[in-house]
C-alpha cells in the first residue's frame, strides 16, 4: 500500500478495493453472525442495498467497489418481479408503506383506492368530491424513473396517466409541497412523513409499520433481492445474502426507513 493510502486508511476513509478483501481479512465475523458484535461490512452493505432501492438517484455516489459488491448479488428491485422474468428468483427483504399526505388544514380524513385513482387521473378535481372544502386539487409527485412512484402508480392503476402539477424530485421536496399548499396531495415513503403534513387512511386502514406488515394498508411495495438461477452465489455474497434477509438485519432495514420482513 502506498503512503498515501496509509494515511487515508488512518483517518478512516479508505474503502477495500473489492469485498473480498474484507472477507480474507475476517472470515470468522462473517460466520458468527450471531456474535453481540456484528461485522460492519454487513451493516454497511444491507444499508447501501436499502437505500439504494429508496433512493435510485444516489447511485452515482456509491464507492465502485460497493457497485460490484451488490452485482455479485445480483440486484435489487423495488417491485414484485413480474410473470414474465423468468430465469431469476425474488427474496423480499422489506417493505415500504407509501403514505398519502395532504395538507394539515385539510379535512379529509380517509380516501379510497378508487378515489385516489380518480384524483390523480383527472376525473376528480375538486376536494368537495372527497369530503373536503370547495377547492382544485393539486397533485403532487415524484419524478419519472422514482421507484416510489414507479410503487403509488401501479399500485393505484395510473400508470403514466398521472395530472401532476409538480413532478420532483425529492421525497422532501413532495413533503414541503404539501405542507406549503392546502389544496395539495402527495405521497411519500412511510418513514420520511413528519408532523408537517397529515397522513389519510386509505380505505379506513392507517399507514404504519403494522399494517404495512400484515398487508392491511393497500399502497405499499416490496424491496427485493433478485438473484440469477443460473448462477450460484460466491461464499462472500452468500454469507450477505443470508445476513440480509435473516432477522439478524431487522433493525438496520428498519433504521433505513423500510419495514424488516424477517424478525
């Protein structure tokens, strides 16, 4: 190792060239996964993985040697794989209730699949169809290519029919939209949603961890390994693999802001 590389391992900012070169260095922490102490690498790589499926837009900022880590595995996905892709196998590791937010000064309470399917196709327009005072709806959402999106859409069935008024690209930029605008709607990952804006039950079931869990509360999405049939795991990716989708990774997965389905 050259000078230099010393020096930037000494301040704690030196990522290994590759992930096996952590798994040589300590083998034995990868095996006793129960051990009091867990192997950083995996907190760090469970997160990334997490993170990476809520938030797609940070990829360009991942360390490479973390990039080709997670393609051993294979990938991750924030949706159900599909009829027709074959050849690879799905693990959910997660879910993420995705909350409809409205403004704190609205007086919808409740609103249903079919409402918000109407709402955000155009075919409601005003908040007095829904329970609310006499006012234009205003839609907010997130940009082409989020995967939460990519998740309210279909799940609500409006798919690239969507009137938005705002596109962003944020998740907190949905949020202040919403605080900002008393005529507004949105949607947001369940862990972002502060005390800024008010959260509507959706179809009389609330959005939380519990009822995301137990499938009760409808707009919600998986996060998922996906992983080729074909090709068998190398012992590094394996061992992450297991650790991820083991109870061991609940409280990380839940800190990351997604609910752990292994616990």
């Amino acid at each position: 190792m050259k000078p230099e590389e010393e020096k930037i391992v000494d301040e704690g900012k030196h990522f290994p060239s590759h992930f096996g070169e952590v798994y040589d260095a300590m083998p034995e922490k990868f095996e006793k996964r129960k051990d009091k102490v867990k192997p950083m690498i995996y907190w760090g790589l469970t997160a990334v993985c997490v993170l990476l499926v809520i938030f797609p837009g940070w990829l360009p900022f991942i360390p490479s040697w973390l990039v080709r880590t997670a393609g051993v595995i294979g990938a991750v996905s924030s949706r159900a794989l599909k009829a027709d892709e074959t050849g690879v196998t799905g693990t959910i590791v997660a879910l993420d209730g995705i909350a409809i937010i409205v403004n704190k000064d609205s007086k919808v309470e409740d609103l249903t699949v079919d409402q918000l399917k109407q709402m955000f196709t155009g075919e409601i327009t005003n908040w007095s169809e829904v329970g609310g005072d006499d006012g234009e709806i205003v839609l907010i959402g997130r940009e082409a290519g989020s995967g939460t999106r990519d998740g309210f859409e279909s799940i609500v069935e409006v798919k690239d029919s969507c009137k938005y008024a705002q596109e962003l690209t944020a998740t907190g930029a949905v949020i202040s939209a919403v605080e900002a605008n008393p005529l507004a709607i949105g949607y947001a990952s369940l862990s972002a949603v502060g005390g800024t804006v008010k959260m509507v039950t959706v179809g009389g079931v609330e959005c939380s961890e519990e009822t995301v869990k137990d499938g009760s509360y409808e707009v919600q999405r998986p996060f998922v390994f996906v992983t080729n049939k074909s090709v068998t795991l190398s012992e590094q990716a394996q061992a992450f693999f297991d650790f991820a989708t083991s109870a061991d990774a609940a409280d990380l997965i839940r800190t990351a802001g997604a609910v752990p389905v292994n616990e």
